[in-house]
C-alpha cells in the first residue's frame, strides 16, 4: 500500500498516511480540523541490474561488436610468403627430375 503526504492549509500540520489506492484522500487535518492538501513529489524507484544506464548498453554493444569482428591477423614473414623456387627438366628417356633450387 502507498503512503501519501498530507500538509494542512491552516495549521502546516505535515504528514504521512498509508491508505489504500482505493481509498478516498483525507480532507481534514487530524490536529486542527483545518483542510487538508496532498504533497505528489518524485516517486523513489531504484533500478537494480544491468542495463538500465546508458553506459550498461554501450559497453554490451562494445563487446558485442569486438567478439563479431575478426582480429587483425600477424603479417606472414619474407620466408613464409616465398616459396623456393623448383626447376623441373626433362632428359631424352621422357623421365622428369625436380631440383629445388635457393631463393
């Protein structure tokens, strides 16, 4: 159940009353019998959790975006590129011989 604030017009008796949604509003003030008006302020909600603050969302989205994107890979070295060169000669019998020659 709620629980309202009451100020009274006369007197500036404040105060807190629990009452029911259903409930009427008190209009007479319990010290004076003055009239009475309802004090609204803020209402007091705590989020509590991930994701209600703006920062929550970004750094999901952050990650997020890094574990989709592929990391940039080492540049492969001079000997791993280049393969050695392969001479391949045939002699008058139709055979092949290959010799790997030094790059």
């Amino acid at each position: 159940m709620p629980t309202y604030q009451y100020a009274c017009n006369d007197c500036d008796h404040a105060f807190e009353q629990v009452q029911s949604f259903t409930d009427d509003s008190l209009t007479t003030c319990p010290r004076c019998e003055g009239r009475l008006r309802k004090i609204f302020n803020a209402v007091g909600v705590v989020f509590k959790g991930s994701g209600f603050y703006r920062t929550d969302s970004r750094a999901d989205a952050k990650s997020a975006a890094a574990a989709a994107t592929p990391t940039k890979a080492e540049p492969a070295t001079q000997s791993e590129t280049t393969a050695p060169a392969t001479t391949v000669t045939s002699d008058s019998s139709g055979s092949t011989k290959s010799k790997a020659g030094a790059a």
